[in-house]
C-alpha cells in the first residue's frame, strides 16, 4: 500500500531528473539495478521491522518510476508514435505468457 503514495511524488521527480540532465536511460538502468538491489537486500533484513519498512520504502522510490520511464523510452524509440499501442499490447501478452505457468 506504500507504492502509490510514494509513487505520487517519485514518479514526477525521476522524470524531471531524466528530462532535465537528458539522460532518460541511465535514470532508467539505475531504478531498476536500485529497485533489484534494495528488494532483494529485504531478505536481509526480516528482523528488524524498522530496516524493513526503510529498504521498502526505498526500493518503492526507486521501483515505482520503472514503468513511466520505460514507457517514455518506449516512445523515444518509435518511428512512429501510433504504434505504441501495437508494443504495449506485445508486451501485455508477453507478461501474461510468462505468467501464466506460476
């Protein structure tokens, strides 16, 4: 439930950093390679609830801009920006492929 309170202020503030230094990819490997990182250091930490919440709560600032961002790189990418909808719904099929076994 923390995710989208963080996200109202992370998501806005990871765009402007990516717009503003230019740099949209790097902003967008290092979400992900932070987001990973701090999720997965979770496992080290079950003991203490006050460094759970902290690394959650962390991992969510970093986390929450990973789909906007790679949105926005998505769009970048594309000649032509109708077909947008064309790599969403790919992408759409693709995770429910992948999901669908677990």
């Amino acid at each position: 439930a923390i995710r989208p309170f963080v996200g109202i202020v992370s998501m806005p503030a990871w765009g402007f950093v990516a717009d503003r230094f230019g740099a949209q990819k790097a902003v967008l490997l290092l979400n992900i390679i932070c987001a990973v990182t701090l999720r997965l250091s979770l496992l080290a930490v079950t003991e203490n609830q006050i460094m759970l919440v902290v690394f959650l709560l962390l991992s969510d600032v970093f986390g929450s801009a990973v789909e906007p961002s790679m949105d926005a790189t998505v769009l970048e990418l594309l000649p032509d920006p109708g077909q947008y909808g064309r790599q969403r719904l790919w992408g759409a099929i693709g995770w429910g492929w992948v999901g669908a076994p677990l």
